[in-house]
C-alpha cells in the first residue's frame, strides 16, 4: 500500500522539556520523524517548548512552534497551521496525553484533524489499565489480577483480597510516575493517596505482585496491512519490582527458549492487535515466573517510548524513521532497510551481539531522597553499550557511567562489607547492585545465594562469577602474556581494571603499553540488523576482542576526505545533557558540508547524535581514554584524521583533552593547556588580573583551616566548591564558619590534587551568561543572557532572558570587553562560556568554560545564529570573518546588538523534585541554590518579556495563574521591593493572604489581605491551605542569611506536591506578575520561530 | 595454544577452543541466524550432513530441555559457536548443551570469530569443512585434505538418511476429523504435532514408502516433509508426488516437499550461495501482499520467478510466495489441482507462528476434496 494521498500537512507534537522518564530519545524519534515526512513532500508543523533539542531547529520542519505543549497551545497552533494530522506517537506521553486531550475537548473534530499512527480508541485501550486488561484476557494472555481504584476505601478492599505487597499504578502518568509498591499498611496509605493525586483521571490500579519474577520487553510494529514484526527483545537483570528504566537492561533476551519466546511473542502480537495501533511502534512489558514460567502481560505504551530508542540503536531498525512513514501510509514491505539498502523492513532483526543499558542516576544532587530503586523512576540517564558477550558489553557499560567506579575492582569496597550485608544489600534494587553481587560472590558467596536475594537470574550472576574466576588468574600468572591479556579483553575489562590487578604493570599506562605490544587490540564490528546475512552499508562501528588475532576489522579505508571525531558527552545526567548533544550534532552537519567526514564516539542511546544518519561514521563505545584511543587508531588506520572536537561534548570529552594531546591525537579548537589556563583557579586568576578584570577575591585551600583563613579574609558568605566540575556538583554557599567546618568534613576528597575553592558570595547581584565565538583574532558574541533570579542560583537551574532585558549599553560594552580579553588570554578556539555578575556597577568574572555551554541551543534558536555549527567550522580553521562572508555568521553585528524588534527569549529550567521522596516519604527540598538541580529547560519566545515569561511558565510546570490567592511570605530586606508587584497582583484581583509580618508591611502600603499562620504556628497554616488547594501562587524569600534559607521548606515542598508555582526571589516575583499581565491583559498567540527568526535575518540584511 | 580448528575447503582455518564431543567431523557449513531455538536446530534433520555457525553470540544460556527436541538425535555434523554457557539456566533445563552434545558425539567448536566466519560464508558461499579437535587436531594441510575428500551437498541424497525405518501414527487430538499420509524425509516433531491439533491423524511413513504403501493408509491428504540433502537426486519422492497428483489427494507440502511439488510440476531446483537459515525471514503471499515472518532452513531452492505462473501436467501452477530479501521462490500452488507448498517453516519450532495458518489450510482444502476424493476407505 502506497502513500496515502490525503495527507499533506502533519503535525507532530515534542515531548517537551527533559525530565526523568522522558530524555532526549524523543528529540531523536521526533528528529527522524521530521525529517521523513519532509522528505516525502508533506508540510510539517512542529510544536516543542525545547530550545535544546534537534528536531526544534528550523530546518527540520516548515513551522516550528517553540510554544508550551498544552492543549491550549496546540490548539492554537493549529487553528494557525490548519494540519491534516497530528502525529503525536513520537512525543512521549507527553504528546499522547496532549492529542488525547485535544480530542476530549472537541479540538480535532472542530479543526478536521486526523490522529495518524494511534487514534484516541486505541490510545485509551493501551493506557487505560483495567481496559488493557480485559483486552490481554480477550486474547488468552494472563495478567496479574488487580482491581481498579478510584478512592482509598476501594484500594483498602482490593487489598484485603490480593494481599500484600501490592503495587500501585497510577492510571496515565509517565516513567512510573506515583507508583511503587507497598509492603506494609502504612506504605500502601502513602502510595495509594499520592497515587491518586498523581493520576490526571484519579485512578490507581492495586495488582498483585510479580516482584522477583523475570522481566522482559519486546518492541513491535505494526503497518495499516496489519503486517507485524518484532524489532528486539530486551531482558531486565533487575526482575520485576524496579522500573525499566531504572534496570540494567539486555538485549537481546538471554535465558528464554524459543517457545518461551515464541509465546511471548504471540501474545505480543496478538496484543497489539487487539489494542488496535493501526501503525508504528509499541512496548509491551511482560513478567515471567522463574520456576513456572508462567507468563503475564504487564503494560503495553501505545507509542516510540525509552526502550524504542534503546531497541532503534541496539538492533540499527530506526523505529521512530518506519513509524512516521508508516503513519503516512506505507508498509513495511515497501521500506527499505537503509543498512543493507536492499532488503525490506518487514522482517526481524537478528543480532550477533549483546547490548547492555545501565541507568545513570542523581541521588547525590538530592540529599535525603530514598535511593531504593522501585517502579517509580529515578534515573536521569544511561548509558549503552555493545559487546561479543555479554562480560564484554556489560564490562562497557559500567566504564560508559562515568561514575566514581568505572567497572568492577575500580574503587574500594564499603567499609566493613560482609558477605551478611552484602547479601541483605542486594534485596532491594539500588544503584550499583551489579557491584554489590560482585562484591557478595567475592566475599564467598554462591551463585544460588546471589540469586535467591537478588532475583537476579543465575545466568547473570554466574557470567559475574566467571569475572572472579578470571580475576584470580590475572592476579596468580607470574607473566601476563598475550593469551591471558586477549581474555581479559575479551570479557571487558579494562586496562584500568587489570592494572588494579596487577600493580607491577605501573597503571592504566602501562598496561596499555604492554597490551600493544602484545599485539592485543579490538577489532570493530558493525551493526548491521541481519547478523552479517546482508552487506552493511552503514559504518555503525562497536569495538570488540576476539580470541583469534586474525579476526577482521571492519571499519573500510576512507583516504580522500580528511576526518574529524566528534567526541559526544555520554549518559545524560544532571548538568550534562541533550544541550550538548545538539552541540555534537551541528558539528557533524556543519563539517560534513565543510567536506570533512565526521566521526561520532558516543555511548548515549537517547540522542540524535548515535542516530547512524547524524555523522558520517559512528562508534558506539565508552568515553573513556582507552576507549576512544582505540577508536582514534582505528579511524587512523583507515585514513587521515585531522581532529578531534572535544569542546562540545561537555566535560566528559574535554576531561580527556590532555590525556589525548600528551598521546599524541591532534585536538582542534581550545588546545589542552588553554583549557587548563581556565579551569585551574589560579592560572585563570592570572589571566583575569593581567587583563585587568576584577573577579570575586577568593582562595584555594587543601584543608579547612586553610579554607577558614580565607574565608576569614575576604568574608562571608562564600561559595565553596570542589575545582574541575559541572553543573555546580558539590557547590555551596556558607554563611559562617560553622557550615564551612560541615562541608570540608562532607567534602571527603580534598587533596592538594582536588582542592577546594572558596570564592567571596557576591549578594544580591546580576547574574550575566554570554556565550561566544573566538578564533584567535576576532570575537563574535553570540549571546548575553540574564538571569532572572540573582547570582547564587545555579546557571543551570536559573531563568534568563535574552535579549538581557534590563541590562544597558554601557554593560553590554563591558561585557563585550571582558570577554574577548578572556578569550584572548585563555587561548580560545572556538566557543567560550562566561559567567558574569554584576554589582555596584562593577562586572566580576565568576567563571569561564572554554567550551561549549549548556545555552548554546537556546542561544542559536534566540539569536537565529548557529554558533556550534560556527564554533566547529573555527575549530576546523574557518575564522569569524570567513563564516560571515560565507553566510554562516551575520555580515554584520552579533547577538549583543539585536534590534529593537527582536523577540524576547526567556529559557526556564524545569525540575524533578517531585519524582524524589526521603525514605518516611516525605518530599525533598526543592530550593534552589549553587548546585544544579534541573533536567532540562524550556523556552518562551514572543515579542515581549511578559509574554515570553509567561510561555515559560506555562511549557516548564503548568500555567502562572490569572486569579485566586496569592500567598506572600518575604525577608525583611526584600519588603521594600516586594510592594509594587504585589500591589499590581492586588489589582489584578488576586486575594493575598500573607505572614504577619509582611501582611503589616502590605497593609500600610494600602494592600489588603489576610493574614495566615505560618507553619509551626499550629493547624490551618499555610501549608494546610496549600494541600488543600487554597492557595494558586507563593511568594516565599527565603530570610537572609543562614538558617532561614532552609526555613519554607514545607512550604516549598507543598507547592511541589500541588504543582503551583513557588517563587523564591523578589526578581523572580517581578517577572512573573510580567507574565501574569501579559496572560490577563493579552491574547498570547502563537508564532513559528521561522517567523520570529526572519524579523533578525532582515534587520541583519 | 590451539586446541581446536574449523578448516574450510578453501583452505581459510579458524582456530577455537573443543566444545562438546572432541575429534572431528566434517559437513558442508552454513550460518544459523536464530537468536533462540539451538535445541530445535541441532535436532531438525535437515541439518544433516551440516556443520552449523550460530551468529548469536551466547548459546547454550537455556540448556537442554527434554520436551524441545524436533527429532530423536541432534543431526548436526557439527557445531560452531562464539561463547558456550557455563551455566544453563531455566526452569525446564535438564542439562548443558555440551552435555547433550557430548554424549550424542557431536563435534563442536567454541571461541570462534562466527562473525568473521559468517561474512567469508556469505562471500564465498556454503561450502564443505570439518571441525578437528583432541587427537583430531592435525596440520592443515592433513586437515584440509580430509575437507576436500568428503562429499559434496549438490547431488547428495540423504533423506533416506534421517528418515524412520517403521511408519507411526500420532493420533488426532480430540475427535479424529482426516488422516494424511506423511512422506519423512526428515520430518520434525512439531509437523504431525500441528496437524494433530487440527484433528489429523498423522500416518508417518518411512522415505522408502511406495505409493500403495501411501495410499494404503486411505489418506485423506498427503504431507511431503522437510528434509536434508539436494532435492535434484529425489526423483522418488518426486515420482510419490505425482502420483498423489495424479490421484487427486489434496497435497501439502514444506521446505524439502515445495522442492519436491515443484519438481513433479517440472520445475528445477538451484542451489543458494549460501541458503536461508534463520527465524527472522520474510515471505510475502502474493494473493494479499501480506508479510509473514518465518523460519527457514534451506540451502537449495525452486527455479523461477515470484508469481510466475506456468504449465503442468495437472494444469495450471503459480508461485505464490516469495522472499523479498532475494525474491526466491517460497511457496506454490497449483490451480487446478489441490496441492500446495511452501519453502519455509510453519510449524516453526524455532522460530515464529506468523504462518502456522498454513495447516488450517492443508485442512480446509482436504475438508473441500472430500466428496470426490480417490481411495475409498
């Protein structure tokens, strides 16, 4: 069946912000999809609130919509674009739950619209859990019985028949959002209350539980000829009881037989058919019984999802490419595989390999969150990787985490480990449990003990034992000689893991020196879908030993385009995520153009980077310096390398620039001493004072009376903070010399190698963010952005606008000078990140990163200037004056002077403290502060502050509210400041209840409210009201200095729980009385960026 | 240290480590590209006289089991493998797959690159080779002329090989409805097992059988079976075959048996440069464009084009199925004559469901033959 004809114009809908349980695998589902309805001729509409991602970019559709994705804006979007369709199975559950609402509210039937991949009966019989269900029992399949609940009274009589544990599912929620399982009375109340809540239709399912059983999931799809094929099968070590997404997970299956295959398979198929997704991909979970086998269907998403991605990159099937053309109509017989370029798609790809996914996790960054693993999801990231077998693959993963431990052997075992706890460590899932079964069998644990407190199948477990086995080896052989070496590679250990085994071997170093003498080296496989049957003609490379050292490599000789490899920035997690992705990204496609032929070495299956279409050639492998070492011999091998970016990567990659340089690998852009020149505190001082900037004064010390002598000497408060990190990991701000003791003790690993930096605090200033091109001679300031919130909040978790909307010529002229003086003393090729904080008039350098920044995409998307693209072609050679003769730069002028007309771009970060619970299930704090908290951000555009803040607002956590009760609590220092937005708020005819305190200052300025007891006051306090839904918006500064900025605590976690808006500075007070004007006052509409970008382009030409 | 060798005809040696039985043995070798069902394919006939490469990586994960065997033994000449489990684990597993191969002397070999080993078949194409390890182990060049002295598979008969010496019956489950006379050239346990389900008792007759040894159990319909070995020495089946035609008793047959139909309409067979075997293959039916996912296991296969449609002694014929990977021929039908074919699996067993339709329709068409059928009971 041919393309359907009556489709012309679709429109697909993101899946917005990353948050956990939704990362940037829909910006690469959404990206192909883009890219494959073009490329059949249909016009597409976009609408995403994600300046970070690939898919926003606006070549990638006819109109791009960087609005909030609520029904309220998609349908304005398409009352504006008129689509046929609107595709909305690429989008996460986000985009699901969006269409299902704009069909509930009569949208699509107003406007004609289609729903293309799954109509909303579909959508309905998949996500409604007591329907998918009776549909499972329809088809003869089994499911864990379980009753449907819409009040806690029906929940305690369902669970006085299953008994417990139970687990609880909230109905329509995403990443296992609210559910978990409940063991005692108490944990059930919990659960099944917030469960509840959580729910958009208020339902919760209480089921059995299949906790310890075998998890697995298959990936289908489905064409409108009703032809189905299996894209891969993934097994969960972890069983039954922690989220998917929180497992380590492989693919393909393991320990299934094929009848038990073959029957998962049936019931998947038949599932599938029955809950009717008439095309595309869908996830079907299933749970079986270790000793019985008994199979039981678990949930079925309607959609692309996580695994989707994971099974695209895992197999090299491009689920979400199919799915969009089957959407419009096509089968999979009439789609060509693009890796062998000859047969079809309909078939099942079969793989000669195995792939391990490790989750990546942020306990750290959320002090007191319970770090259980359950069927909630905590994760923020993971990492893939590919091996011959599984020790191989696995070996992979656990160094691809970059975590403290890079694979078993790395770091120290718990102090007073025994086997006891040991084994009682592995009942509950928690990250690192791998190590901790690793750990049980050394300390004398057998296989059967590991598996009967794990669950973990005895497969897995003895695979981990084999490790043992051959770690006894390495450590007995007088000489490691080669055979011995090829073993230990082969079951992927590293060279860092032998050298912890072999002390003689003088490190990491010396192994590897032996290794290449010894002739041990990888060879590079490819994925290729068919298990070598076919030819591939797509170079998607993984590394791999074999025994035998004739074995072939794969990677084909490339002499005539000079390469360059493009290190990417590996597992998402917090302060390192898809920005720099879309970073890695535009390099690939700017130097590809250039004539180059670009080369990716990543480990992240979510990203558009590892899509195998992004570079030239791929190399799925571990960031780390063996790692890409290996894969920079190979490309050698195979032609010249002109390269390697490590600037855009984030800090994964530009950790390794010196290590790389010292070994002889060619960096392009920032060389390795320049990029030490600004990370290391006192050289960078250098360069600052001999520029002649001021910067906060500040110390560094090894010890806490040497980080107490400074503080004494440039006063507090201070930030302190360990030197080389990102995202502001380990940052604080202290008050008195009290704290500063606390955190030397809690900051364990400071060392005159790992000092600690202790900077004067600048209150109450401007913080500045410029992000900017350098290439030896000229500066191009791409962007100045100001934080809404003052200095003190990290970069990454502030808002900001852009233009800076408060700051005026003379500053911009400052920061102009400042910047390029930086640029020139570090030595900057390429990209250059500053922060800035202006007080008093004076501009003080906080800090700079020769690097690509975390604003880069919102920046480009603002501006209309590709600055990664500009910043690769500089590494590469290119200068400013070059790119702006050629078109990639303006001819003239740069992102610091913008015209009058110019869209304001406010970017908002969005974070996740609602998916955290301390372990008695209460709510983490959610202040912000030095160290960065958000998974992701959004960005409003529009023609004024107002209504870009407003938009903001709306895309990162529901909508700023244009009536009901504000509640105001203020520090003394901010009441002045606080009258005038209050007053306006007041007018507008919000109800202020506020404190005693602030209600007398309110009152004397002729506001009137009601005043409320604070939290400790007693009953009916603020809190209260807030649970109860009484209050819409919170003012709450925290009071000054040191204790109270963790008073409010309740009160911020409150307004968590009711996901109402919580602000926490008066600026921040400011501008969204701004956006509630703009929302009260005006008619926000919507525009495509392509039309807001051409306002810049024509002031520009 | 090598402790065991794959040498191939062309000369080309893949070192490894012993697995199973040690010595040696010596086939023609193909790729397996199943990721599930190694006991199904070690124990399908059609592997006769071949020496089999799994590409998946990790075998033996589910050891041995006493309900999956497709046969009495494993056939396979031999078996090459990347890396074996040291631990089976299921819950139906009685014992190792080294074990079970060990203890039937089936030749294996471990640790070998199966993927550099797989891209030189698929260049080169299936040829003969020999797993030598323990005292087997030699030079190579006394390795290799062992190689080059076997027998080739173009133009061996071997279905007489793997076929059972007396005729069995399995019965119908539930109330008896047909019975069909099934031809073994190497039938697999899960055909009559299939057709039993469908209410067919199954009459399983050794390959040697007459067409009055056929026609004595009153069939209903007749079963040609899978089997090893090149189809072009089978004129015995062939001839069987004909004679069903010319009897008009409905025919089904797979694999093996749409070789042999096709055959007995006067089409030849060809042999694959490297052959189908796989759990992942996809057929189309012409009559509705559907794709089926199926199993395969052959090395040769019928001359012609996808939905060629020619003349026979029995009238018209087509070729109803085809691969689109390579468009070869997968089934055929004839139009006026009940009798059909098909080169895959649908009895599956490894590999997928999608075409076990295919027996229902054995069954239908007997049900549509029975007023005017030849060889009253």
């Amino acid at each position: 069946m041919p393309k359907r004809t009556d489709i012309k114009h679709v429109l697909v809908i993101g899946s917005g912000p990353i948050v956990i349980g939704q990362a940037c695998e829909f910006d690469y589902s959404g990206t192909q999809a883009c890219r494959v309805l073009r490329s059949e001729g249909l016009r597409v509409s976009l609408v995403n609130s994600n300046p970070a991602t690939i898919m926003t970019d606006p070549e990638f559709a006819d109109a791009t919509y960087i609005e909030p994705i609520t029904p309220e804006f998609v349908e304005k979007v398409i009352a504006r674009e008129r689509p046929d369709a609107i595709l909305a199975t690429l989008g996460g559950q986000t985009a699901l739950n969006t269409a299902v609402a704009l069909a509930e509210r009569g949208t699509l039937e107003r406007y004609g619209v289609e729903l293309i991949g799954a109509d909303i009966e579909a959508i309905n019989r998949g996500e409604d859990r007591q329907r998918f269900k009776d549909i499972v029992r329809t088809i003869g399949g089994e499911v864990p019985s379980s009753a449907v609940c819409k009040s806690m009274d029906e929940v305690r009589k369902a669970v006085a028949e299953l008994g417990l544990p139970v687990v609880i599912r909230p109905s329509f929620t995403m990443g296992g959002l609210g559910s978990g399982m409940a063991h005692t009375d108490e944990e059930l109340d919990r659960l099944a209350s917030s469960g509840l809540a959580e729910s958009p239709v208020h339902e919760v399912l209480i089921e059995e539980s299949v906790l310890g059983w075998k998890e697995y999931e298959l990936e289908l799809m489905r064409d409108r000829n009703d032809n189905v094929v299996v894209i891969c099968s993934i097994e969960n070590i972890d069983p039954m009881g922690v989220h998917t997404g929180d497992s380590v997970t492989v693919a393909p299956a393991m320990t299934l037989t094929d009848r038990e295959y073959q029957h998962m398979r049936d019931v998947g198929i038949a599932v599938l058919r029955e809950v009717g997704v008439d095309t595309g991909g869908c996830n079907i979970q299933f749970a079986v019984h270790p000793e019985t086998g008994r199979l039981v269907v678990i949930e079925m998403n309607p959609r692309v999802s996580r695994s989707s991605a994971l099974a695209s990159k895992a197999t090299g099937f491009p689920i979400a490419k199919i799915a969009a053309k089957l959407a419009i109509g096509y089968t999979l017989d009439e789609i060509l595989n693009d890796i062998t370029g000859k047969t079809p798609a309909s078939f099942e790809p079969t793989l000669d390999y195995v792939v391990v996914k490790v989750p990546r996790f942020a306990f750290e960054k959320f002090p007191g969150a319970d770090p259980t693993l359950t069927t909630t999801m905590k994760s923020v990231g993971e990492a893939m990787s590919i091996g011959r077998n599984f020790v191989e693959a696995l070996g992979k993963a656990l160094r691809s985490m970059e975590t403290k431990a890079a694979g078993f052997w790395t770091t120290p075992d718990p102090e007073g480990a025994t086997l006891e706890s040991t084994l009682d460590a592995l009942r509950e899932g928690h990250d690192g449990r791998l190590y901790t079964v690793e750990r049980a069998l050394r300390l004398g644990a057998t296989v059967e003990q590991v598996h009967q407190a794990s669950k973990i199948d005895p497969w897995f477990v003895d695979q981990i034992a084999s490790l043992l086995e051959l770690r006894a080896e390495l450590e007995d052989v007088p000489v490691l000689n080669a055979e011995l070496l090829r073993q230990a590679k082969r079951s992927g250990l590293s060279d860092r893991q032998v050298a912890a085994l072999r002390p003689e071997l003088a490190g990491e170093d010396g192994v590897r020196t032996l290794r290449h003498r010894l002739g041990v080296r990888p060879v590079f496989k490819t994925v290729d879908t068919c298990a070598a049957e076919f030819e591939a003609h797509t170079p998607y490379h993984y590394s791999a030993y074999e025994t035998d050292p004739d074995a072939e490599t794969e990677v084909a000789a490339q002499p005539d385009r000079p390469k360059v490899i493009i290190l990417g920035s590996g597992p998402n997690r917090i302060g390192q995520g898809i920005e720099f992705d879309y970073s890695c990204v535009h390099a690939a496609m700017a130097l590809r153009d250039a004539g180059f032929e670009t080369v990716m070495i990543n480990c992240n299956p979510e990203t558009v980077s590892t899509d195998y279409d992004t570079a030239d050639r791929l190399y799925f492998e571990p960031l780390t310096f063996e790692d890409v070492l290996e894969a920079v011999h190979s490309e050698r091998a195979s032609g010249t390398v002109a390269g390697v970016i490590v600037q855009l990567g984030g800090q994964t990659p530009l950790g390794l620039a010196k290590r790389l340089t010292e070994a002889g690998v060619p960096i392009v852009g920032t060389p390795a001493d320049a990029i030490h020149l600004a990370e290391d505190r006192g050289a960078f001082g250098d360069v600052l004072s001999s520029a002649g900037l001021p910067a906060p004064r500040y110390g560094t010390a090894t010890s806490f009376a040497g980080a107490k002598r400074i503080a004494d000497e440039i006063g507090y408060p201070v930030l302190v903070r360990p030197s080389y990190v990102l995202g502001g990991r380990g940052m604080e701000i202290v008050y008195d010399e009290e704290n500063l003791a606390g955190y030397i003790q809690r900051a364990t690993e400071i060392n005159p190698e790992h000092p600690v930096l202790v900077d004067r605090f600048l209150d109450d200033a401007i913080e500045i963010d410029v992000d900017a091109l350098f290439d030896g001679e000229e500066l191009f300031l791409a962007g100045v952005m100001e934080h809404i919130e003052e200095a003190g909040v990290h970069s990454g978790d502030s808002s900001c606008a852009l233009p800076p909307i408060t700051l005026g010529r003379a500053d911009l002229a400052a920061v102009r000078r400042s910047t390029e003086a930086i640029a020139r003393g570090v030595g900057v090729r390429g990209l250059l990140n500053v922060q800035y904080a202006l007080k008093d008039d004076v501009l003080y350098v906080l800090e700079a990163n020769p690097r690509a920044s975390r604003t880069v995409p919102f920046v480009s998307k603002a501006t209309a200037v590709q600055i990664a693209k500009a910043a690769a072609r500089i590494m590469l050679g290119a200068t400013v004056a070059s790119l702006r003769a050629e078109g990639m730069l303006p001819a003239v002028g740069d992102g610091a002077d913008l015209p009058d007309d110019a869209p304001v771009a406010v970017k908002e970060a969005v974070l996740p403290f609602h998916r955290f619970r301390t372990r008695e299930g209460k709510g983490v704090d959610s202040l912000l502060g030095p160290e960065m908290k958000s998974t992701g951000e959004v960005m409003g555009i529009d023609a004024s502050f107002g209504k870009a803040f407003a938009k903001s607002q709306t895309a990162s956590y529901g909508s700023l509210p244009t009536s009901g009760r504000v509640f105001v609590s203020v520090a003394n220092r901010d009441k002045r400041a606080m009258v005038f937005p209050i007053k306006r708020l007041a007018d507008l005819g919000f109800k202020v209840l506020a404190t005693a305190g602030t209600a007398e200052v309110l009152r004397r300025n002729g506001i009137p409210c009601v005043v409320v007891r604070k939290h400790f006051e007693g009953p009916d306090n603020i809190v209260d009201m807030i649970h109860a839904g009484e209050v819409d918006i919170i003012i709450n500064t925290p009071y000054g200095n040191h204790g109270p900025r963790i008073d409010g605590y309740e009160i911020r976690t409150a307004a968590v729980a009711k996901a109402i808006p919580c602000i926490t500075t008066i600026q921040g007070a400011a501008a969204a009385v701004h956006g509630i004007e703009a929302l009260t006052l005006d008619d926000i509409g919507v525009r495509p960026l392509q039309e807001l970008q051409a306002i810049l382009h024509k002031s520009r030409a | 240290m090598l402790t065991a060798a794959l040498v191939l005809e062309d000369g080309r040696v893949f070192p490894g480590m012993p697995y199973g039985a040690t010595g040696s043995s010596l086939g023609e070798i193909v790729f397996s590209t199943g990721m599930t069902g190694y006991q199904e394919t070690l124990t399908d006939p059609s592997y006769r006289r071949q020496i089999v490469v799994a590409t998946a990586p990790q075998i033996g994960n589910t050891g041995w089991n006493d309900e999956d065997d497709e046969s009495g033994r494993i056939w396979v000449a031999g078996y090459v493998i990347r890396d074996p489990a040291r631990k089976p684990s299921n819950w139906r597993s009685r014992r190792g797959l080294d074990e079970a191969l060990e203890s039937q002397g089936v030749v294996g070999i471990a640790g070998v690159d199966t993927r550099t080993l797989t891209r030189h078949i698929r260049e080169s194409g299936a040829m003969r080779a020999g797993i030598f390890s323990g005292a087997a182990l030699a030079d190579k060049q006394q390795m290799l002329d062992a190689v080059l002295a076997s027998s080739q598979m173009v133009g061996a008969d071997l279905a007489g090989e793997v076929s059972t010496e007396q005729t069995y019956v399995v019965p119908a489950v539930g109330e008896r409805r047909f019975r069909v006379a099934a031809l073994d050239s190497g039938i697999k346990s899960n055909t009559p097992r299939m057709m039993a389900a469908r209410g067919i008792e199954v009459h399983v007759l050794p390959y040697s059988s007459t067409m009055d040894d056929l026609l004595a159990v009153e069939p209903d319909g007749v079963f040609f079976a899978n089997g090893p070995g090149d189809p072009a020495t089978a004129d015995h089946a062939v001839a069987l075959a004909q004679g069903t035609l010319e009897r008009r008793v409905p025919l089904f047959g797979i694999c093996f048996g749409n070789q042999i139909l096709g055959r007995a309409l006067g089409r030849s067979t060809y042999k694959l440069r490297f052959g189908h075997h796989g759990i992942n293959v996809p057929v189309i039916d012409r009559a509705t464009g559907k794709v089926s996912i199926t199993a395969q296991n052959h090395g040769f296969a019928l001359e012609g084009e996808p939905g060629e449609r020619f003349d026979t002694p029995f009238g018209t014929a087509e070729f109803s199925h085809y691969c689109p990977n390579d468009n070869t021929v997968e089934g055929l039908r004839c139009l006026d004559a009940p009798a059909f074919s098909v080169q895959y699996h649908p009895e599956a067993a490894a590999g997928p469901h999608d075409a076990a339709g295919l027996f229902d329709e054995f069954v239908d068409l007997i049900q549509l033959c029975q007023p005017g059928r030849v060889g009253q009971r």
